[in-house]
C-alpha cells in the first residue's frame, strides 16, 4: 500500500485546492491512497465549528512540519516498511505536475465538487443562470479582486472600478462583434460601485461565488486561482486581465491545472 499525505497546507481556499489537486494526480497516478485533512472544512462544510477544526489540524500538523524541518529540509519525507508500505509526506506550494491534473480531471472533478448545499437564493441564481443561456445568453463572469492585491506584487493588479467598468465595456463589445449576447455578472467580496453596468452581482460566499463563476461561459479577473479553479473544474475558458490591452478573445484559456 502506498500513501501521500500533505502535513502543511499552503494558503486559504483555491490555494489549498490546487496544492492538494496536483499532489492527488500524482497519488492517483502511482495508485496510492491521499489524505489531505485539511479540506474536511474547504470543500463540505462552510461553518464555525469546522473552521475551528481546521485551526486545530492546522496547527497540529504545522508543529509536526517544524519537527519534521529539523531533520529533513526537503519539501517530501519517504517512509517504507518492507516491499509493502510506504508514506510519502509532503508539503509546499511549488509542486506542479499540470499533465497528472490534465491526465486524470475527470476523476480529480468528482472528488473535488463542492459538497455544501447552496442556499435557496443562490439555486435560484443558478436556475436563472441556466434560463439565460437557454435565452441565448452568452454569461461572463469577472471576478473582482482587490484587497491583499494592492500590495501583492507591488498593486500590479490592483484595479479600481474605472479600469473593471471599462474591462465590462470592451468584453460587451468583443463579444456582440463575434454574434454573442453577453450578460456580466460579477463575483467580489467586497463593496464595488452601483454604476459598474454589470446585470447581476453574487453576494454569497466563496463557495457560492465559485458555483457562479463554474456555470458561466467565460471568466475574466486580474491573475488568480479563484478563476483558475472555476476555469479547471468545469472546463470554462478564461481571460486574465493584466491590462485593458490583453483583453482579447483570442487569449482565452481553459485552465489545466
């Protein structure tokens, strides 16, 4: 039997997600078994009790890291017992193996869907969402991130709401010259201006926004994995908006991994 299990989550939500999606293509690849403990909260559960689990695990296997760094300053510690066990421990965030994720998405999605049910008004979004496609709309999600960003890589990608009101005009006119009917529905989470001419805004969690962006046709935002992930998990093209100038349809991507 083998077993690969990660003893030190790196970063908060998506950041956690792609750390453990690349670590699990491997185990899936070596036929091993993967334990990640820190998802328990991250991908079924949205509440106190299971944050405050999280904080405990967390911190238990941040103190067996530290030992661990004492004697071994890699990134992976190999354990085996005879010709039929082994455990790999892993941590880090730079790990990446994109074709494992590509290789094995289809069993990669069904581990990580969320399995938190929605609140009645986010089913209704969605249901709405759903009815506006079969209206012929073509529905672009732009996830707003601010925050951490205006100092992340000295604010390169921190946007205030001109810059996002003129991405939502350009993407509008990109898409009706190429025949779309494009609806804009925006993900943030934080307060942005009532005059950006968005049609919807989520109001939800993180997870929720997550639902909203993976049942959209095209996803824009300023480099992240927020939209990284969406892109991933259901195949949804992506633009990442560096500047108003790379903003074409032509530098859509899907996202793998």
């Amino acid at each position: 039997m083998k077993i690969i299990i990660i003893i030190e989550k790196y970063g908060n939500h998506c950041n956690r997600l792609f750390q453990s999606l690349h670590f699990h293509s491997l185990a899936i690849e070596k036929n091993a078994k993967f334990i990640n403990l820190s998802l328990i909260g991250n991908l079924k559960f949205d509440n106190k009790f299971f944050l405050f689990i999280d904080f405990l695990s967390s911190s238990f296997f941040k103190l067996v890291s530290n030992i661990l760094n004492i004697f071994n300053k890699n990134n992976h510690i190999f354990f085996k017992f005879k010709d039929y066990f082994e455990i790999t421990i892993v941590k880090g965030w730079d790990f990446r193996r994109g074709e494992l994720t590509k290789k094995h998405w289809s069993q990669l999605k069904k581990i990580y869907r969320f399995k938190k049910k929605l609140d009645k008004n986010n089913l209704t979004l969605i249901k709405k969402i759903d009815n506006l496609k079969k209206e012929g709309k073509f529905i672009v999600g732009i996830h707003v991130r601010r925050g951490d960003y205006k100092k992340w890589r000295d604010g390169i990608y921190y946007f205030d709401d001109n810059f996002y009101e003129k991405i939502i005009e350009k993407i509008k006119f990109l898409l009706i010259n190429a025949n779309k009917d494009p609806f804009i529905i925006v993900v943030s989470d934080e307060e942005i201006s009532k005059n950006l001419s968005h049609h919807l805004k989520s109001n939800g969690s993180w997870i929720e926004d997550q639902v909203i962006l993976q049942s959209c046709n095209l996803l824009l935002g300023p480099p992240s994995t927020f939209t990284m992930w969406a892109s991933y998990i259901s195949k949804i093209p992506l633009i990442q908006i560096k500047s108003l100038e790379n903003l074409k349809l032509h530098n859509r991507r899907i996202c793998d991994g």
